[in-house]
C-alpha cells in the first residue's frame, strides 16, 4: 500500500521513486521539508511562561538540560544583551591607548578591543583583522595605530581601515566592511558597559541606580585586587541566577545573613531588563547613611542587590560595591568572578556585606543539589510564589521571550 501511494511520485521522479521504494507521503514529505526548508531544522527552542505570575510555571528542566538549549542562548540572549566590563581605569589604564580582551570565554569567546581616542573617548573594536582574521593585539599598549602583523593591514584607532600593502589593483575596494566593527558601549559612574548587538538599552537600570545608589562616590571606589574571587559552580548559569534573584531562600540556606536582614521587610522591585532586591537592617548591622530626600530616606538598608539580564550584578553595601559576573561555561558548570570596590574598608566585615564568602559557599551548595534535582524523572516544572520570587518569574519570562524572539527573527 506505501508503495502504492507513493507511485505518483515515482512515475514523475523515477530517483524519488528509488530512493523511496516503500516510503509513504508523509515520509515524503518530512524529507522535503527537511531539504527545501532547512531553516525548520534549525528552529530555536522556545518555552512559554504565562505573564501573570500568579498562574505562571517555572522554566522546565529540560531548558537547563537540552545542548541545544544551551547553544540557542549564546545567540537570542547573550549576543542581544549587555555586559559589565569594569571601570574605565581597570580596563584600560591611563597610560596604554588599547587594551583587548576576550568577552565570556569558553562561551561567546568574543575577541574585544577598547580603543581609547585622542579626546579621551573609548571605543569598544572587533580584535580581528578583517584581511584574514588574525588577531590585532595581544596585551594593552600605547598605540598610534592599529597595524595587523600577519599582512600589515592598518587601521585608524577608531577602526576605520587605513592602508594594506599589495591591494592596489584591488576592486571596489576599500569597503566598508573592511573597517573594524564597532560595538556598542556606554558607562555609568566610570564602569563601563558593551554589547555585540544589544536589543535594548540601559537607560531604566541606570535611572533605578541613580535613584538608589546615586549618593554614592561609586566612580572614587576603589579596587581591591586580594578580594576578588572567582568560583566554579556544577549547575547551569540560570540555576545561579534563579537562585539570586530572590530572598525566598534566606532564612532556609544562610543563618547569617538572615540575622543581618529582616526577611519580613525584604523586598523585590522590577525595572526595564532588570531587578533590584532590598535588604532592610535587622539589629544594630550597618546601614546606608541616605540623604534627605532619597526615595528610602527613614528607612534601615543594608544592601541593594540589583540585577542587569542576563548575568550582571551590582551589589551595593555599605562599604561599597560587589560585582558578580555569571559567566557560563558549560550546561552543568558556570564561573562566577567577584570583584570589590571599596568605599569605606571599616564596614566591609559586617553585616548583609560581611561574609560574602560564606554566603556564595552556601549558594553554590543548594545551585549544585538544584542541577543535581533537575535530572530527576520526577521533575518537570515548578510555580513561582507571587509574593516573594517576582525576579526568577521576570527572568524566566525575559529568557522565554528572548528564544521566541529569536524565531520570529528567522
């Protein structure tokens, strides 16, 4: 009967009809799309979560367990979003003109420049020569000009291409591709930020941080080299951000710092692309000296927490600031670096800023067993509590619509 049904095919394409003796239409059919419409096959994976978080359901395991998942992010997440590269003095001191770097590596393990110009304005450059893809430089330096050492292709600082040796019989050339690509890059109170092709801006987190931490000498903090940590953790980069992104856990997971806040009070505030947390003072830990007319004046703050989709976030205490950067390495491991900067060194082992080591020990702990809890077969999906995790739902939500996105595109 399949042989049948498919001799339509065969009398008009006898190769059709060989290559499919006892195939039916439909296993026809599944074959053509595949050859006609390859982009079906490369669809990215999409998940729904309902807005109101009310009804809504977690992301499924499967989202933190699928390579292809895991693959899909690098590009409908991590490429459209923005990422902290530090303050300007640390990414490229005063006396070198260029300093590369590597943005996420072993995961976007994207070759970066920062080009600072004769007005003192710094570029964010492609690291890569557009001749044959060599590496421009190596170390930071003081540069005139950027000069390839593969072909001798230059480039003015700004990227813009200059000269290349052999090219004079060369059509339609110079183009513009063959200047650098220059990337997005923005800053606030010194730290800059950069993007490969962010689709939205930064403009509500630096509104909510002027309005909360503004006060702050954040561009006089200073960096602290023996305080930065770096920890591998065994979960998914979204399982550490799960976790961060509410207080839920507090009371369960860290002893400590539970008695250094007051859980009751604690509180979740969503912006644009972004969240903030607020740590209100148990006792007598140190708080915030805000100034009259500061939307919290009155009120007894220990932290703000505040997170930038997708892996950024900016820890403010007393004694300054804590950077966490999530950087994912693999489906089941993650790097998180900490960086410091200090305002006031004598607060800095005391309350909700205080054992900062402790607490991440403690997070990896219950990250690890999550990652270790979501392969079980008993596991699909979970729900969110309306009251004390609207920062996970506000994730899960932006990753659900950054992938669907995605499709949209293609």
């Amino acid at each position: 009967m399949a042989g049948d049904n498919f001799a339509g095919f065969g009398r008009v394409c006898p190769l059709l009809h060989w290559v499919f003796p006892h195939a039916g239409y439909l296993s026809f059919l599944k074959w053509a799309i595949f050859i006609v419409s390859p982009k079906r096959t490369m669809r990215t994976p999409s998940f729904f979560i309902d807005p109101d978080i009310r009804r809504a359901e977690t992301l499924p395991a499967e989202f933190y367990t699928r390579d292809d998942v895991f693959e899909a992010l690098k590009v409908s997440v991590f490429e459209r979003s923005w990422h902290w590269v530090g303050p300007v003095a640390n990414a490229i001191s005063p006396e070198h003109s260029v300093s590369p770097f590597v943005l996420l590596p072993e995961f976007l393990d994207e070759p970066l420049l920062l080009s600072r110009q004769e007005d003192g304005h710094i570029q964010c450059l492609a690291n890569v020569c557009t001749h044959r893809g060599n590496l421009l430089v190596d170390k930071p330096c003081q540069l005139r000009q950027l000069v390839c050492g593969y072909h001798g292709r230059r480039f003015e600082m700004n990227g813009a291409f200059k000269s290349m040796p052999e090219f004079e019989t060369a059509l339609d050339f110079p183009r513009p591709c063959d200047d650098l690509k220059d990337h997005p890059i923005t800053s606030w109170a010194g730290h800059l930020f950069v993007g490969l092709a962010p689709s939205f801006g930064l403009s509500a987190l630096i509104e909510i941080l002027n309005e909360r931490v503004g006060f702050m000498p954040v561009s006089q903090f200073t960096y602290q080299p023996k305080k930065e940590e770096v920890y591998e953790v065994d979960a998914h980069w979204a399982l550490y951000c799960d976790n961060f992104l509410e207080g839920f856990h507090i009371p369960f997971v860290h002893q400590a710092l539970n008695a250094a806040v007051d859980y009751d009070q604690y509180k979740t505030v969503l912006f644009e692309y972004g969240s903030l947390q607020i740590g209100y003072t148990r006792g007598d830990a140190d708080t915030f000296d805000l100034p009259e007319g500061h939307v919290d004046f009155g009120s007894n703050i220990s932290a703000y927490y505040f997170w930038l989709f997708p892996n950024v976030m900016l820890n403010f205490y007393p004694w300054g600031l804590s950077v966490n950067r999530v950087e994912p390495i693999s489906k089941n491991k993650t790097r998180i670096t900490f960086k410091s900067y200090v305002f006031d060194a004598s607060k800095m082992d005391r309350g909700a800023g205080g054992d900062l080591d402790l607490v991440e020990q403690e997070d990896e702990a219950v990250v690890a067993a999550v990652q270790k809890g979501i392969q079980s077969r008993s596991y699909s999906t979970g729900r969110f509590s309306p009251t004390r995790e609207q920062g996970v739902h506000q994730f899960h939500l932006l990753l659900s619509r950054f992938l669907e996105s995605d499709n949209r595109s293609n």
